[in-house]
C-alpha cells in the first residue's frame, strides 16, 4: 500500500464530516435548531482527526519525504498545502468559539458559526482535491518508492487505534445527526 492510498482512505472519512457540517450549516440557515453541541464535536472531528491525525502525517511525514526531494517549503504545493492547513485551523477555532457563545444563548453568533461551517467545507473540499489529483500523485512519482515502508512505520507511530475508532464513530454520530 502506498502511504497515499493511507490519505486517501482519510480524506474520505473527513469528507463525510463536510457532509454532514454542510448540511447543519444550511439546515440552521433555514431556521432548523441545530445544538451548538452538533458544531462543537465537528470542531473536535476536525482539530483531532483531520488536523491532529491526518494533516499530522502530512505535514510531520509526506511533506518532509517531498522536501526532499526537491520541494519547497516556501513556494509551490507544500506551501499551498501547509497555507491551506493554516486556514482551516483558523476556521476551527473560529466554529469552536461561536459554537460555545451559541451554547451561552448568544443568538448572533449562529451566523459565525454557518460562515466559519460552510468555510471550512469549502476550503477542505478544495484541498482535498487538489492533493488527491496533484499533490498525492507527484508524490507517488517523485518519492523513491524504498522510502515507502519508512514513511508506512511513520505514520503507524502517529495512529492510536483507539483515537481512530473515537473519530470513526463521531463521523457516523454527526451524519446522523445532520441527516435527522
């Protein structure tokens, strides 16, 4: 298996979350009460999973790999990669702090919490494919291929079993719940 096939099988599981993100966001746009506690674990999805899991084997593994080989880290699709990254921490913690005034009865803030939703739905659709369809097959070119057992080992260190099933299992929680 190629470690690529590893982020892809992930970009999956966070594409169900943008799913189920999107369609909260739009059903609270239609007036539907949505829980703040919905938004609140879809921060958490995203901070532990897609950016503490996921972006951590990128950033910590692949992108190094490619480095290496002759990337970037300043210019170029790394850096476009890490950019990207950078902002959808930025939308996280923006979902995160309005989901939490939502839960003091802060009736403005539902408007922070469909922008930054829909936001980061948008930004993570956009990366996803760009690292499917650019990034994830430039790698697979470009990193010798007696690199991949070491990278595999890499990211085995960085999965817990455990953290993966709590995530997997939030995953299916929010889809049912956004899907009523």
């Amino acid at each position: 298996m190629q470690p690529t096939e590893i982020l892809m099988e992930e970009h999956r599981v966070i594409a169900r979350v943008l799913v189920a993100l999107e369609t909260a966001a739009k059903n609270a746009s239609l007036n539907q009460y949505i829980s703040p506690d919905f938004f609140l674990k879809a921060a958490d999805f995203i901070k532990g999973f897609a950016d503490g899991c996921h972006h951590q084997k990128e950033e910590g593994v692949l992108f190094e790999a490619l480095i290496a080989q002759g990337l970037s880290r300043e210019m170029g699709p790394v850096a476009v990669m890490l950019a990207e990254h950078e902002q959808g921490r930025e939308l996280t913690r923006t979902l995160h702090a309005s989901a939490t005034q939502m839960q003091t009865g802060d009736s403005n803030a539902l408007l922070s919490v469909m922008q930054s939703a829909l936001g980061y739905v948008a930004l993570l659709r956009n990366h996803i494919h760009k690292e499917d369809r650019v990034l994830f097959p430039l790698a697979d070119r470009i990193i010798p291929t007696e690199q991949n057992q070491a990278i595999l080992e890499a990211f085995a260190r960085m999965t817990k079993e455990e953290t993966t099933q709590h995530y997997l299992a939030l995953a299916s929680e929010l889809e049912r719940t956004a899907n009523g």
